[in-house]
C-alpha cells in the first residue's frame, strides 16, 4: 500500500487511546494532586501561559525518527531553544545537549525513564500535565511548566473532572455553601495523538519564533525503526539500537510505501496527518531536516542551521501553510472546516460533497445548555436559543453552539482540493461512503 491509498480514520485510533490510557490519567491525576498544589504554593510549579516569553527565539523540536541520529552529534552547537520528551533526554544528555524543556503528554511518562543523571544541575525545565506517572513530578527538581489536554469532547475528563480537581476554592461571605473555583492550570492544550504537535503548541505559546522539526519523519528512514536512544543502567551508558525489524517496529501487514518511498507503518502516517492538522490550527512556521515522509514543508540541512543559528529563515505564511496542509489532509481524506470566528474543525470522509455539507449542517444546530452543559441538536433551523433545558430544566439556559460557519465559502475551498486530487491521482480518489469523525 501507498501513502496517498491510504486511509487512517481517527475514531479507531481515539478509541483505542482513550481505553488504554483514560484510567491510567484519571489515577495519576489523584496521586498528583498534592503534588502540584504543593509545587503551586512554592513557586515551583506554574501554569504555562504564565511562563516568561521567549521572544521569537527559534526551537528545535525533537522527535523519534531514525534521522535523528544524522543530527545529534551537532545539536550541541545550538544556541535557541530545544523541547524534547522523556523518551529523548538521557540521549539528548549523553551527546552532551541540554533540553530547554522536557515535555511529558503520555500517562507512563515516569521519572525512571529519565533517570541516572543529577537534573538539578541543569536548567532544564519538565512541561507536564496532572496526568503524567506520579513518579515523574514526585521526583522532578527542577521548575514544572503545568497545563491540562483537552479532545473537544463536552463532558471528557480533561474538561470536566480533571479541571474541577485541579481549583482553588474560594469561600464567599464566609458561607462555605457559596463559593467560587478558580483554576489552578488554566491553558489547555488540542491533543493530536503523539508529541510533536504538543511540543510545537508549546513553543509558540513561551514565545518562540520559526519551529525547526529534528527526527520528526514519520517513516522509517535509513532503514532504521527509531532513533538509537542512550540510558543509564548500573551507573553506565547504554545504547539502543532499533532496527525495523525489532518488535514492535515490525514491517508487517500494515506497512506502507510513503510518497517519497520510504517504507513506514500506518500508524505513523496517521501521526503525520495530526501533525498537518495541529500546523493549520496553530499557523506555525516550520521547517523539517533529515529524512523522512514530510516532503510538503520547506526543509534544511543541519550545517546551515548551526552556521546561521535559525536566523534568515522566511516565515511562512499563512497562503502557503493553508495550501500545504489542505492539499495533503485532502489527498488522505481530511477536510479543514473554518469558522467565522477564525476557529478550525478538521472532518474525515471519502464523499466530502455530500457529508460535509450535512455536518456543517448538525453543527449549525448545535445547542448547550448554559447551567449543566448539556448538547442538543435540532432537527430544523428553528432558534431554540433561549428555551428550557431538557436535562436540568433550567429556564432561558439553551443557547448556539456553533459558531458561525459559511457552508459556500468552505465548499469553494474544498471542491478546488478535491478537484486537484483528481487531476494528481485519479486511481486514488474513490467516492465512498465513511462516516465523519473529528480528529
């Protein structure tokens, strides 16, 4: 199979996640919390849009692919910003780098894996949400950037349970029955399913400028199924090759030949339409070194990076960022919907002409109640705005969910894409019925 065959459809990947990792969060979550709160009160620990900007300064993000190993030996020599995870840290150590900011995303992100080394002797600086091993911000000594993740899903846990944990209860009128809750952690964070996309939304919020993506190839370059990674075991470095072959990095039945040939595995490509998507909604400025499955961004070499230190590079604009995610989301069966208020929704189907239209539609009469929360949808173009909630009964409490969408400007953009799907790859392209699901 080929990459423009085919297709990753986000549900079966979502639900996957969220049966694997949901509960593994919720408990960490507990186990943390006085933790953070602690970590608050000292100074330790903040949100981290409350974290000193970093003004324009470019960032390295790091990521898992086999390139990296091409570069690593000349990342010392970089003076900008450099956010990794726990999976990169002790390597980024051993070759002599120190990381700006170590990000944890996933809920078995624990401080044994980046143990062996006195990190209180760096400035190192771990980005973490409440749901992370509890090991990990137990044990961390340095300064903690926090914030929460967010799946645009009313009712989840990361917007419901985990937000209303993490407050500060204040008491009015010396009534404990009256109170008030502030946040603790107020950002949010769009998850898109591996890390690069958290690492970039990171670095534009602290301020960093043009995004420089290192490993992040999304296929299997070099022949190699990740990055050969160094830990600390009995007090010595420990190298780990990972060869294709190598457990779960097998080629098998899921393998796919990436556009520009290089064998990958779907699961990776599926990582590299959520990174398109997570570019469209943040306009970030990127460009990609090493080899890999990413040929719709600009690229560079590593010895012109380290001699120019990230300057002179052109920033990308937002023409030429809408045009390259739109044309490759659309090649894999992924649509960009825009709202009016500048807001993105991102839709997956084989038949965009008729279920796009039908989802703008259900959007358009999306209701949610003010009071519990509650989401109706109207069968009609009747304005329920205003009405009693059918959940909690509260009255005047209904009002648009939606934001305003315009259904011709959004399907003049989409037919222009799907018009050149066909012109590049007619044995591609297929009208097929599939359901839409946000990504």
């Amino acid at each position: 199979m080929t990459e423009s065959e085919l297709r990753t459809e986000s549900k079966y990947y979502n639900q996957a996640t969220k049966l694997k990792l949901l509960i593994h969060e919720e408990h960490n979550s507990a186990y943390n919390h006085h933790t953070i709160v602690e970590a608050l009160k000292s100074g330790r620990a903040r949100d981290i849009g409350d974290e000193p900007k970093a003004d324009g300064m470019p960032m390295l993000v790091i990521g898992s692919g086999p390139s990296l190993n091409d570069i690593l030996p000349r990342i010392h020599e970089w003076k900008g910003g450099i956010i990794c995870t726990t999976s990169h840290a002790l390597t980024l150590i051993h070759w002599g780098i120190e990381p700006t900011y170590i990000m944890a995303m996933d809920p078995f992100c624990t401080w044994e894996e980046i143990d062996g080394i006195d990190w209180s002797k760096t400035r190192t600086k771990l980005i973490t949400d409440p749901g992370c091993w509890p090991s990990l911000l137990q044990t961390w000594p340095n300064e903690m950037l926090l914030y929460r993740k967010n799946i645009a899903e009313p009712g989840h846990f990361y917007t419901g349970e985990q937000k209303r944990m993490y407050t500060r209860r204040v008491v009015m009128n010396n009534d404990i029955r009256q109170a008030v809750f502030e946040p603790l952690i107020p950002s949010e964070f769009t998850l898109f399913s591996c890390s690069p996309p958290m690492q970039s939304f990171m670095s534009k919020m602290l301020g960093y400028g043009t995004q420089f993506m290192v490993g992040v190839d999304f296929a299997y370059s070099n022949d190699m199924g990740r990055f050969t990674s160094w830990d600390i075991e009995d007090g010595e470095w420990v190298e780990h090759v990972i060869p294709i072959h190598e457990g779960d990095w097998a080629i098998d039945d899921k393998s796919v030949i990436t556009d520009n040939g290089l064998k990958t595995h779907q699961v990776h490509l599926y990582y590299k339409k959520t990174t398109f998507c997570a570019l469209r909604l943040s306009w970030q400025s990127a460009y990609w070194l090493g080899l890999g499955a990413v040929t719709e961004y600009p690229t560079t070499t590593i010895d012109k990076l380290m001699r120019s230190q990230g300057r002179g590079y052109k920033k990308l604009s937002r023409q030429f960022i809408r045009k390259a995610t739109d044309e490759y989301l659309a090649k894999v069966g992924a649509y960009v919907i825009e709202t009016n208020q500048g807001r993105m929704m991102f839709l997956e189907t084989e038949n965009p002409g008729v279920e796009i239209p039908a989802a703008i539609a259900r959007l358009q009469r999306s209701y949610r109640c003010n009071n519990c929360g509650a989401v109706a949808v109207s069968p009609d173009d009747t304005d329920h705005s205003g009405e009693q909630c059918k959940e909690c009964h509260k009255r005047d409490a209904m009002y648009k969910a939606s934001p305003g969408i315009d259904l011709d400007k959004n399907m003049r953009r989409i037919r222009r894409l799907i018009a050149g799907q066909i012109v590049r790859a007619p044995s591609h392209f297929n009208i097929l019925d599939a359901n839409i699901q946000q990504v």
